[in-house]
C-alpha cells in the first residue's frame, strides 16, 4: 500500500506517528519486528527513525518512496506468536527471493517457490500450475526450474496456508543469507568486505561467504568516527582488540552503527534504554537510542497481557468464479487476502519502476507489504480470512495490477486514518519487500525472553511468570521428553562451536596448525556441526508448535517429535563415516600437540578461555555421545507411549536407526573416551611423558592419605593398566600434579592393614619397588580402591612385558629408588621446589577438571564413572535458591562431566559459574528448610545448601535422577575431613 500525506500540517508529525497508524491499520500485534524504511538521498536505504519528525527525515518527499518491511529477524520464527506474523515474513522471504536477496542452490528455490504456490494457490493442478507460474515471476531463472518447482509442489497436497508459510521459514532461515543486508566496507588492508548485523551480532561477509562472526557477548563497544567503523571486544575474546573497517561515507557509517545499536537493544536487552539527559552547554557522540519494545518486552506482552490472539482463518479454496465471493458479497468484518493476483496480461517482472504510482498518489508514498482487503471493508483492523484462490481477477485486483503490484504484494485501498496529523493519509498501493538482517543461528535458539534474573531481586515475579507459564504449557510426559530434546541439543550445539568457531579462530589467528591437521579436524567436525544446526530449528519449531503457538487446526498433528526425530537420525547415518575418523583426530591432534611448541602454547590459552569450560578435547567426542542421548531419550519415549499411539511407531524406528549407528561406534566410543582421558591426564601431571601409550588403560583417580614419617599426607593416585601413580598439588601458582612416585603392578599385592597400623580404611600395598601404606576416607571408599587394584593386577599379568618398558621411558623422575620410604618422599618434596621455574610458566591451568574436585572433596573417580557420566547430562532453565536467600533466580543450568555449569541464557558463549558435585548430596527440602515450592530438590555439601526448582514433575524427576547418578554414592557422600575447602566458583 502507499500512504500518502500532504506537507502541510504535518512538519511535527513524529515517525512514531506514522509507525502507529500503519501497525494499527494492518492489525499488526506484533509490530516490533517491523519497521519503514525509505531510501535517502544518496540512495541507500534507511530506516524511518520513531523519535524525530518525518519531514526532517525525508528530504526529498516528492521523489520518496516510503515501504514496510521485516526489521528485526529473530533466531527462529517459531518465536513469532501470530500465524497473521509468520505469514508477512514468509511475504518478506518471497520479495527477497524475487529480488536475488536471499541467494541459493536452485533445488532450495524450487522448494520454496513450491511452498509458496501451496500456500497461494492450494493444491498442485499442473495446468493453473503453469499458467500461474507465467504470470507471476518468484525467481529471476523460474523458467528454468519450471519442472522442479511444479515436482516439488505436486508433494505438498493438502498442506494448509499455515503450514506452507511455516516451511517456508523453516527452509529459508537454514540459508547462508537469509535476512542479510549489505554495507559496503573495507578492512585496515583495504579488502573489498560487506558488514551485516544479525541476533547474533556483526557479521563479516567476503562476497556472499561469511568470514566472521562477533558475536554480542564478545564486544565491548560499537563506535565510529567519520567512515570508520569500530569494533571494540573483550580481552578474553579470540580476537585482536580492536577492530576498524572503513565504510563509503560518514552517512553509511553512521546508519549500520544506528541498525547495529537497534538490533543489540533488541535482542540481549531486557528493556529499551532510558534517554540520556539533555546535556545544558554541549554534547559528545550521538544521543540515537532504539525506542521500541525489547524482544522479551514483546513476548512477554503477547503471552501474558491476555490479549486475545486476531481471529484469521486460512483456508485453500478451488472454488472458480460463479461461486466466488465478490467484493458485494464480503462481511464488513472480514477482509479476504487474495495473494493469486496476476492475471493473463498483468505484468511478471518485479523490477517495475516504482515512480508509476505517483499519478494516482501524492508526493511522498509508503509502500507496505502485506494485504489486499476488499475497498468495501469499513474497518481496517476487523479480522481477516485468507483464501487463496486460482480465479479470475476481481475487480481489486485490477486496481492493484494498474498500481504495478508485485508478486506477493496484494493491495490495502481506501482505508481511512483518523490521526489528526495524518488525516490526509490514503493507502493506496502495493508495497515494495525489502531485505532485512541475517540471522544466522550458530549460537542459537529461541529469544532470550527466558533470560534470568541474575540477583534476588525480582524473584517473586519470576515466581508468578513460572506459574502462568506451567498452567499453559502441555502437561503430556513426551512434551518434557521433547523438551529435554530441545534443551540438551541446544548445549550440544554450543559444544561444538567451541571447536568450529573458538578454537578455529584462536589456530587460524596464530597460524598454530599445519593445513593438513586443519584440514582432517574442521573437515570431520563441520558438517557435523551445520547438520545440527538445521537439526535444532525443527526441533524448536516443533516445540513451538506443540505449545500452542498457532492455530488449533494445525496444532494437534504437532504434539508429536517422532516424526522429527526419525527424519534426523536416517540423515545422521550419513555422517557415521565422520565420527569414525574422531579417532584418528584426536590422535593427530595430540600428536601435533607435541611436536609444535606454538600449537602447544595456542591449546593450553585457549583451555584457560571461559568458553572452554571442559577440557578441549572433550567436545571432541561430543557427537559421538550425543548418538548415545538420543538412543536413552528416544527408549523413554517408546517407553512411555503405547503401542496405538501415534507417535509410537516413529519413535520406535528412530530408536531403531540410532541403536545401529551407536553399536558400530561403541567399541570405537570406548576407545576414545580412554585416550581423552588419558591426554587430559598427561596435561595435568608434570613428571611424566607420552601417558597415552598404545595399550594403557585408565581405570581410577581419586584422592588417599600416605603414610609418612610424617604421618598421613594427602595424595592423588593414579591408577593405569600397567602402573599407580602417586602425586601432590603443585606448591606455585600452577594447578597441575606433581609425580611422587611409580608403582608397576607386575607383582604388586594389596592387603588390608587396620589393625596393624591402627589407622582406619588403611591397606598396604606391596610392589617390586617399595611397600606404601595409604588411607581411605571411608570404608566403602577403600573397597573401591582394593578391588580396583586387584582387577588391574591380574590384567598386568595377563599382559606382555611391554608395559614394563613403556614404563621405564615414560616417567622421567626415577633417580632414586630407595625402597626407604622417607628418602623417596624427602626426594620428591624437593623436586617440586627444583622444578619451581616449569611450574611458573604455566602461570595457570584448568581447576575444574575430576582431578582437581577429588583432590579438595576427598574422593576418588573411576572409568566406569566416567562413561556412566556420559548418560546423565542434562540442561535446562531452574530456579535457584540459595540456603540464606529470598529470592529464586532463573538460570540456564547445564549439567555434564559431574558439574552443574550456570549460564543466564542458553545463549551464552561460556558459563557464570560452575558447582562441580562430586561429594554432594541431593534430596527433598525438609520442613526446617522452609521451602513451600513443588518440585525443588536440595544439594548439600557439608555447610553449603543450595536449592533448585524445576518446571514440572518430570523435570525434576530428571534432574534428581541424573545428579543421584553422580553424587549417590555412600564414599561420595560420607567425607571425613571437614576442613577441605569447597570449589564452588561463583
């Protein structure tokens, strides 16, 4: 539509103004997410800004063309409430398809024009088919993939209008370019570079590839100055700290850094920015600020103001023009949608000039997008009803080909505005698609309109929210098993950009890895990582779906996820060669490691970056475990469904094609989770080399007391297939192990001792070396250890002498082996004084890793534990609570590798905090703990108590089960040493 108004009068007529009267006519609810936009004087296109008057803004009204178009593109458009939503942006997705924005393989445009002629003109007719395509141009080559388009579409019978937009989102939000505007710009070499801005944060494009990605929670500052364009990052980012690029004019420099401040308010904030004060004698910068609604404002306005939704009924209608119904025959309260309205003559080309209008309208114009109502509807905000239709033209439909409509473009006509300043306001014209932000969804998922509250204050509103939100939510079991699809895919997406994004960014700045080993590492990761990309967005629009975030007649066929999930895993098979190379990665990788001194030095600074909250080669084995999630996620729901469900039968061949991918990588799963753990070991100890020998197993770590001249010491043994290992804490800065001593198990015997040494939980243990006394916390504790002990002893003896020898060469401190026990440990006390400089340049190291929590809880870690922990990770939103608080604070909560890690949203790049829970007990609030809430489970270690509240009963069922896992055992739970400190970072 154009909306035209007269110069006169309206000189104070703010954008707002005009914004409001738009949004109101097309009943737009959710407006935010839209904007007008105009091109200036130098013929780039800008938006009309809400807090300053138009005729400052639009120079040249006579000549200006006004148009609506998307803005802001969220993450994901099942965030959009509104089916009435969803179907402008699929109108948005179509402009830019017409108009080469939105650039891809022609299959994928085939199958979106499909989807659109479903959704316009219903059912696949070969010959309306053909006759359509004629005269309505979607593509630039559309002549040449005529045959594709009309294949694709013959498989979309049935499909309703709702549905069809919805696919075609779900297809085009997957695309490189999808939403992405353009700004030329050069970087500091003067390389040709186009800069975008997305959810994420600014993008960096090199013709249409993208290069880079900086995101959000990694810039400091947005600045410019002139045509420079400046980027400021956090210290701890992978990045030099400053960035600059250079933009054409100081005008294009200022406008990206205006839609850059917009899309940051917009997407990370909880609420718009207040006005700075008016400075009384001068100002520095510029004073712009985003004046709308914050995406979380905006959500949280639809779910919880009560408005009731806009009635908008879409149905397909092969009706032909004697049952038609005129424009005579329309309600005064519905206003019909026509979108088929070429005709047999009326123009095909979208590249029509715009200029032609205005004849028929005043100087200054608005060309909005969307909908075409009848010139006989009285009120422009009744509600709508779509119906496509393969008719003959009506008479509107003349008028909007007379006004150069575009495709997808159907007209808004004789709609009076009541605004005392717009009261010349006609609308009168097709409007005119622009191309907006990308979204591209590496980090991704839903808006942050869950983001916690990271303070006390506020809880009991979180409090409320949580309870409206748990009364509308499903309350079906397999809507949680979906959810927790959705929550830990998210996490593991996350997992994986720490290789893909981080960790490549931190070797390609350095140039610290040889092509070859980049090739093998990023070439077997990557398309792991783009498939679940595209594998997390159906499952969000799913989840969307399922809550009731459409209408009814659509949403009873989605409260199901086995369809999705059966789809996904028979693609996943096809990525089963990638994880079998996962082997030879990790080997050359550690290989690599140490061979070169700046690959080396590039691996342990990025292990101490936040973002690598686990030991780097740990995301490494991240798809391989996913595989087993998906098997004991896809059991529970076969488990919980009957045999005559609808979804049963899905999920059974799901869990069917998935249990085939993990029997051939469990043998392979085993391996690799061995050799990881034995090269993150070789990083903590100093005193040994190449622990990762062929053939050695790790089998337990844990902490035990020595007995000296001194009496008990605190100790960390380690135990291997062919040896035990005996360290302390560094005394530097350093949080590495120092090596005491080596015990081989060829002929070691282990004996219990109590009543000898009168010292409680105490074994000896014998060895060709030397005779150890040591001690347990607890009783339990002991037995692990001694059974451990025995099982490796009779495999030393079944192994060859091989071992031996890889022992003589691996430890490097063997100088003295005096089987006097005091001389030995006098020795090694000094030893780790000698090797002070070693230590100190290692200056830090990871502190969370099993070693480090079973050294301050007293406790001892097994393989066994370690491969069990792979099946008990879980994440999602909590509540906490802490033992002396009032308040509760909502957290994304991942739980993996026996830790709880807090981040605010599941967003974020690197956690707030980590609770690793070794030693911790989890059970039900108690009534002295005064806590009234349903479904919160309590963690206690010794004096610190924290609380947790999760969203229904299968929640916290999950939950409590995967934290009993870790933390249930009696040695973990029974600890003898009340002054160890707890590692709770915060």
């Amino acid at each position: 539509m154009f909306v035209c108004y007269s110069d006169k009068n309206n000189s104070k007529c703010y954008g707002q103004t005009l914004l409001t009267e738009v949004y109101k006519h097309l009943n737009l609810i959710e407006s935010d997410y839209f904007g007008i936009e105009f091109q200036n004087i130098q013929s780039y296109w800008i938006w009309l800004e809400p807090m300053k008057p138009v005729i400052k803004q639009v120079r040249r009204p006579k000549t200006t063309m006004l148009r609506l178009a998307v803005k802001f593109f969220p993450p994901d458009p099942g965030q959009l409430q509104e089916e009435y939503t969803r179907y402008l942006f699929a109108l948005q997705i179509k402009r830019d398809l017409a108009e080469e924005r939105l650039t891809c393989s022609d299959n994928t445009a085939a199958l979106l024009v499909s989807h659109l002629l479903q959704s316009e003109i219903g059912d696949f007719d070969e010959s309306e088919d053909r006759e359509h395509l004629k005269t309505n141009q979607y593509l630039p080559n559309q002549e040449k993939l005529e045959g594709k388009i009309l294949e694709f579409h013959r498989k979309h019978v049935g499909q309703t209008p709702a549905e069809s937009d919805f696919q075609v989102l779900e297809i085009a939000r997957k695309l490189e370019m999808y939403g992405i505007r353009f700004h030329l710009a050069s970087d500091r070499e003067g390389t040709k570079i186009n800069l975008a801005v997305s959810h994420m944060g600014v993008l960096v494009f090199q013709g249409n590839t993208k290069i880079n990605t900086f995101n959000w929670s990694k810039v400091r500052k947005l600045s410019f100055k002139r045509k420079r364009f400046l980027i400021k990052l956090h210290p701890e980012g992978p990045y030099q700290d400053t960035l600059e690029f250079l933009l054409g004019s100081r005008d294009e420099c200022k406008n990206f850094w205006k839609i850059c401040v917009e899309y940051h308010t917009f997407f990370r904030l909880f609420d718009q920015p207040k006005p700075k004060a008016k400075a009384v004698f001068f100002t520095r910068g510029s004073s712009f600020r985003y004046s709308g609604r914050t995406q979380k404002q905006l959500v949280d306005y639809i779910k919880d103001s009560g408005m009731k939704r806009t009635p908008y009924e879409r149905r397909h209608s092969k009706v032909r023009a004697s049952t038609r119904t005129s424009n005579a025959d329309v309600p005064k309260q519905s206003v019909p949608f026509t979108e088929g309205l070429r005709t047999p003559g009326s123009p095909a080309s979208t590249a029509a000039p715009f200029h032609s209008v205005h004849s028929l309208a005043s100087p200054a114009s608005i060309l909005p997008m969307f909908a075409e109502p009848s010139p006989s509807s009285l009120d422009p905000r009744a509600p709508y009803t779509r119906i496509p239709d393969k008719t003959t033209a009506a008479p509107v439909e003349e008028v909007g080909r007379k006004l150069m409509q575009q495709p997808g473009s159907p007209v808004l006509q004789g709609v009076p505005v009541d605004h005392p300043q717009l009261s010349s306001l006609v609308l009168k014209s097709p409007l005119g698609l622009p191309p907006a932000f990308q979204v591209n969804a590496v980090t991704q998922g839903s808006s942050p309109v869950l983001s916690p509250v990271l303070s006390d204050a506020g809880g009991a509103r979180i409090e409320e929210d949580d309870e409206m939100k748990r009364k509308r939510c499903p309350t079906d079991k397999a809507y949680f098993i979906a959810k927790e699809i959705l929550a830990t895919e998210r996490t593991y997406l996350k997992d994986l950009e720490v290789i893909t994004v981080w960790f490549r960014s931190a070797v390609i700045k350095e140039n610290a890895m040889p092509e070859g080993l980049m090739t093998l590492l990023f070439s077997n990761i990557d398309p792991i990582y783009e498939f679940h990309r595209g594998f997390l967005k159906e499952i969000e629009q799913r989840l969307s779906l399922w809550e009731g975030r459409s209408n009814a007649h659509v949403k009873g066929d989605f409260q199901r996820i086995g369809d999705v999930m059966l789809r996904n895993m028979r693609s996943l098979k096809e990525f089963t060669s990638y994880l079998q190379k996962h082997d030879e990665v990790l080997t050359e990788l550690e290989k690599a490691t140490k061979r070169l001194k700046k690959l080396e030095t590039v691996y342990k600074e990025f292990e101490l970056q936040k973002v690598c909250y686990l030991p780097l080669n740990t995301f490494l084995l991240k798809p391989i475990q996913r595989l087993m999630h998906y098997k004991l996620i896809l059991g529970r729901l076969c488990k919980h469904y009957t045999a005559e469900h609808r979804d049963f039968a899905d999920c059974r061949n799901a869990l069917k094609e998935v249990t085939e991918m993990t029997s051939q990588l469990q043998h392979s799963l085993i391996r690799l989770e061995n050799f990881q753990k034995l090269t993150e070991l070789q990083h903590d100890l100093i005193g040994i080399d190449n622990l990762t020998a062929p053939g050695r197993e790790f089998i337990r770590e844990g902490c035990l007391y020595k007995l000296t001249k001194k009496g008990l010491q605190q100790r960390m043994f380690f135990l291997f297939s062919d040896m035990l290992l005996y360290t302390s804490k560094g005394v530097t800065g350093t949080n590495q192990f120092k090596i005491h001593g080596h015990l081989s198990l060829h002929g070691m015997l282990v004996e219990e001792s109590e009543n000898e040494w009168s010292v409680p939980h105490c074994f000896t243990i014998y060895s060709a070396q030397k005779t150890i006394v040591v001690a347990a916390s607890t009783r339990l504790e002991m037995g692990k250890w001694m059974e451990d002990l025995n099982v490796a002893i009779e495999m030393a003896k079944k192994s060859t002498e091989k071992s031996e020898m890889l022992l003589e060469n691996s430890v490097c401190n063997r100088s003295n082996r005096s089987s006097d026990e005091v001389s030995v440990e006098q020795e090694s006390e000094d030893d780790i004084h000698s090797s002070r400089s070693s230590l100190d340049r290692q200056s830090q190291h990871r502190a969370n890793t099993t070693v480090h929590v079973c050294w301050y809880r007293n406790t001892s870690v097994s393989m066994a534990d370690h491969s069990a922990a792979v099946e008990n990770q879980l994440s999602g939103y909590l509540l906490r609570k802490f033992k002396n608080s009032n308040g509760w604070q909502k957290l994304w909560v991942v739980f993996t590798n026996f830790c709880l890690f807090f981040y605010k949203t599941h967003q974020d790049d690197y956690p707030l905090a980590s609770l690793p829970l070794l030693g911790y007990t989890v059970s039900c609030p108690v009534e002295a703990d005064g806590i009234q809430k349903d479904y919160v489970f309590k963690l206690q270690f010794k004096s610190h108590v924290y609380f947790f509240r999760a969203e229904s009963k299968y929640t916290f069922e999950r939950w409590m089960e995967v934290i009993k896992r870790a933390t249930s055992s009696p040695a973990r739970s029974s600890l003898l040493l009340p002054k160890e400190k707890d590692t709770h970072t915060e």
